[in-house]
C-alpha cells in the first residue's frame, strides 16, 4: 500500500492541524490557549507535546454544549496517535468523532490508513467505502482497488479500478496495465494478455508488460507465445525476478534444451528461484544426454556432497533422477545405491526396484537382479519388461529352461518380438541347439 494516497494521508493531520476551530463564544480563554498550542505542536510533529494539550482541551469542552468541537478534538487526538503508532487509542478516538459526528469523513480516511498498516483489508475497504460515499471523491476508487487487491479480492478491484478510470484522467497506457494486473491475478491470463498487449510498446509500463505477458501465455499453456514475449523482454533491458527462470521453462518445453540450461544457469545465479532452477537444469542436461552434469546438479539440489549419504529432500524424485544418469554414465554401483534410498523412501518405488534390478544386472550380479526383477513381476510393476530381463538374469546364472520360460511368455505377450526372438536364439546357441539358434534368429528378422 505505498502510493500517494499514503503520503497524502501521512501528511493529512499537518494539514488538518493548520485549521484552527473558532472557539465559541462561552469557551474560556484558557481552552482557546490549549487548542492553539496544540496546534502549534502538530505542525511541529511535536506529538507528545501535542496530545498533553489535546488532553487538556477536553477538561474544557463540554462535549453536549459543543459537539463540533469535541468531534474535532477526537479527531486530532486520533491523528496524533496515529502519528505515534498507538493505533488502539487512535482508533477509539476516531471511533468518538464518528459517533459525535457521523459524517466526519477525515475520520474514516484515517482509520483506513491504520487498517492498511495493520494487515486488516476488510476495515480497511469498509472504510474507505464509506469516505468515498461521504466526500464522492472519484480518484479514491484507485486506493480502494489497492485494498480489495490487498484483501485478494480482485474481481472487485477490477471493479473499483474501472469505477476510478471512468472519473479519472488516467492514460490508457496506465488504465491498460493495471487491468491487466487484475485480471491476471483472476486467472483471466488471456483477457490480461490482451491489456499487457495494448501497453506493450509504452515508455512506462512496455518492458513490465511483456513480462506479464509470458506470465499470462505461460499460464495458458501457449509457451511459443511466452517465449516470444519473454525474449521481446530480456532485449528491451527487463530485470525481473524470475525472468530467466520463466524464459528457461519455455525453453525446455520447446526441448531447447541447450538454451534453456543457459537461462536456468543465470536464474541460479541472480534470481531467488535458485533452488528451482538448479532442478530443471539437471534435468535439461539429463534430456540432453549430459548425464555427469545433470548428475553434479542433483546431487548439489539434494543438498550433499558427491557420495555422501545424507537426507534428501522429502517426497522428491531427484534422487531417483540421478539414479538414472547413474545407470547411463554407466556407475551401476551408485544407480543401485541411489534406487535403494528411493525404495526404503517410497519414491518412485516400483520404477526404483526395476531400474535396481537392471543396474545389478549390467553391474553382473545376477543373484540380485533375479531378487529385483521377480519382486517387480510379482508386484505387476511393468511386469513383461522385467521378465525379458529377468531371463538375463537366469542365463548368467546358467538355468537356460528358467530363461526359456521367460522368453516364452514374453512372445506369447507379443512383448519387442524382434529382440525376445534374438535373445532366445542366444540362450538355445548357448544350450548347444544350433538349429533352434537358427530358426529363432531368422523368425527375428520378421519384425
């Protein structure tokens, strides 16, 4: 809430104080004294001084004879209080002024700045509310529609904002960006694309609305469109917080992967989504097949050093992630140990078996990949996929009918004909049946 109405109304009960209430004829020449040097003390910002000669007005005013005046008193011993920071009293004053004078607008403008300050938006609006219906200031709806954004209501600062722009002289450029800001923070990104559109090429407000913009199309899923404003932004000189961060996504679901690590490396860098970056970076350098850096970039997002066996992040998959690079590097070792941590954790369990169950088997375990692959057959998790492999596992181990078998069921599942036919081919050569090899290998090549 810092824009000029504050500065107006931190400067309000100066000007107020200028005004000096003409004492009426039955008040004592003592009550004139205090109320001028009360005065006085306010235009000095002498608050202190201030509010001792406020409190000794009221041992002279009689609140029935002369109302106007003690609702003035109420009022300036508020603003005062205000001025302190003593809100409660503040607000107990401004609430006597009101009720000795109840279209006392000041008052309401006052408590509003108090209400803003102290996080209460719903007094706040209804204060404001209530100024603008006693003084028809138009320009007020401009505030207002800060406290009903504030609130997080933005239907109805949308609302307000078009009831201040209808009254106001306001530049359409100006009028433009700020329904846009509401609109967007509605959901209405495509409608707010349009304002941000129309004030695109603004000295002002051009640069923060291409930004707004790709926020808008990203949030509508067209990241083509988002991308193009977002570029548009970074060469018109923008620096906004999450801007790179924003272009890289883009980037990536255009599987620009190579300028996408780039804009993610400055978002680590120079903007607070670091953290977000550091993980999408990875898996851009995964995607792109750089499988030792997108490792180093998990193991710097999991928060540990290289080898070490430290928590992870709860709930995370960037440790099965790194598993994966693990796996295609290869360190079928570190895959395996990787999995193991995702499997006791419950992350990406069934996926982390399977690949554990692999990772032993290219590593020439084969006692603990047939322990994996069965658990995964068992569990129904990608069940054919691990039979094919299980029956690996079975030739190592030299029992070529169990591998048999599981060759078997996977040409009886239809499962990747052509690499079950050769495989099995294999596991006859090695039984020493030449012509099966033969048969299975020529049936191979039909798929």
């Amino acid at each position: 809430m810092k824009s000029a109405f504050w500065k107006r109304v931190a400067a309000w009960a100066v000007l107020l104080a200028m005004f000096v209430f003409p004492a009426f004829a039955e008040e004592t020449q003592k009550l004139d004294t205090y109320y001028t040097l009360a005065v006085h003390y306010i235009n000095a910002g002498e608050y202190d001084k201030a509010l001792t000669y406020l409190n000794a007005c009221f041992d002279y005013c009689d609140e029935k004879q002369s109302a106007a005046l003690a609702a003035d008193l109420y009022l300036k011993r508020g603003c005062v209080y205000t001025m302190k920071g003593d809100n409660e009293p503040a607000l107990n004053d401004l609430a006597k002024a009101t009720e000795i004078s109840p279209e006392m607008a000041d008052a309401y403008l006052v408590r509003v700045q108090i209400y803003s300050d102290s996080g209460l938006y719903s007094e706040a609006v209804e204060n404001m509310e209530k100024y603008i219906e006693l003084t028809g200031d138009q320009e007020m709806y401009a505030t207002l529609a800060q406290l009903y954004e504030a609130k997080g209501d933005y239907e109805k600062a949308l609302s307000s904002y078009g009831a201040y722009t209808d009254a106001a002289a306001v530049s359409d450029a100006e009028a433009n960006y700020q329904r846009g800001v509401y609109k967007m923070n509605l959901g209405l990104f495509s409608e707010a694309a349009q304002e941000f559109e129309a004030c695109a090429d603004d000295e002002t407000y051009g640069v923060s609305s291409l930004y707004n913009i790709g926020v808008c199309r990203m949030n509508a899923q067209d990241y083509a469109g988002a991308l193009e404003a977002l570029d548009r932004c970074v060469e018109a000189g923008g620096e906004f917080d999450g801007l790179y961060y924003n272009r890289a996504v883009c980037e990536m679901s255009q599987t620009e992967y190579e300028k996408a690590i780039a804009d993610f490396t400055v978002s680590i860098e120079k903007e607070s989504y670091g953290e977000d970056a550091l993980y999408n970076r990875a898996v851009c350098r995964m995607s792109s097949g750089l499988f030792a850096d997108a490792a180093a970039d998990f193991t710097a997002y999991l928060g540990r050093e290289e080898g070490a066996q430290a928590p992870r992040k709860e709930n995370d998959i960037a440790l099965y992630y790194r598993g994966v690079c693990y796996m295609s590097l290869p360190d079928y070792d570190a895959a395996a140990a990787d999995f193991t941590e995702c499997i006791d954790a419950g992350v990406m369990a069934e996926d982390s078996l399977f690949n554990r169950g692999l990772s032993y088997l290219q590593a020439g375990d084969a006692e603990a990949a047939l322990t994996d692959l069965t658990a995964c057959i068992e569990r129904g998790a990608g069940a054919d996929d691990a039979v094919f492999y299980r029956s690996y596992a079975y030739r190592m181990l030299g029992d070529y009918d169990a591998a048999l078998a599981d060759l078997n069921l996977c040409i009886e599942h239809e499962y990747s004909l052509a690499q079950t036919y050769y495989q099995r081919a294999q596991t006859h050569l090695e039984m020493g049946d030449e012509e099966k090899y033969i048969a299975d290998l020529e049936t191979s090549l039909n798929y």
